[in-house]
C-alpha cells in the first residue's frame, strides 16, 4: 500500500512517531531526575502536541479534499484551530 494513496498510513505514523517522542521524553525526565529539567521537557511537549494535532488534521484534510466541500473543508479546519485555541 502505497502512504502516498492513503493519508490515514501517514496519519498514524505521525501519531506514533509523537507518542514516541512522549515516551522518550518520560524516561528522559526520570532519568535527570529534576523539577527544573522536566519542566523544561514538558514545556516543548507542551509545543509538540499541537504541532502533530495540525500536521495529522492536515494529512486528514488533503485526504477528504475530493470528497468533501470546501465550506465542510473550512468547517474542519476551524474545529481544529478551535480546539488548539481553547486548549491553551
């Protein structure tokens, strides 16, 4: 199967690939084992979270975009900032 065809490959990658920056990033704060650094390590998850939540909205999007209008397309796409908005 060819990723390029079917976005929902590339979309879970990029989700496994975030979940594995997460997991990495827990051992990394176990193993400083400081207040200060896991602070510092949240702080950029806290930055990564949002940027994979787009990336795979956005891999979801150009899939649905010959399926789907443009006015349901911006609908999604608002949905999207909405909830990087009030997650904040």
């Amino acid at each position: 199967m060819d990723p390029h065809e079917n976005p929902v490959v590339l979309m879970s990658c990029l989700r496994v690939i975030g979940a594995g920056v997460e997991i990495a990033a827990a051992i990394l704060m176990l193993k400083i084992n400081t207040i200060e650094a896991a602070l510092r390590i949240n702080a950029v998850l806290g930055l990564l979270g949002p940027v994979v939540l787009i990336a795979v909205s956005a891999l979801g999007l150009w899939g649905l975009v010959e399926r789907v209008s443009l006015a349901k397309l911006v609908m999604i796409l608002c949905g999207s900032i909405l909830i990087i908005i009030g997650t904040r």
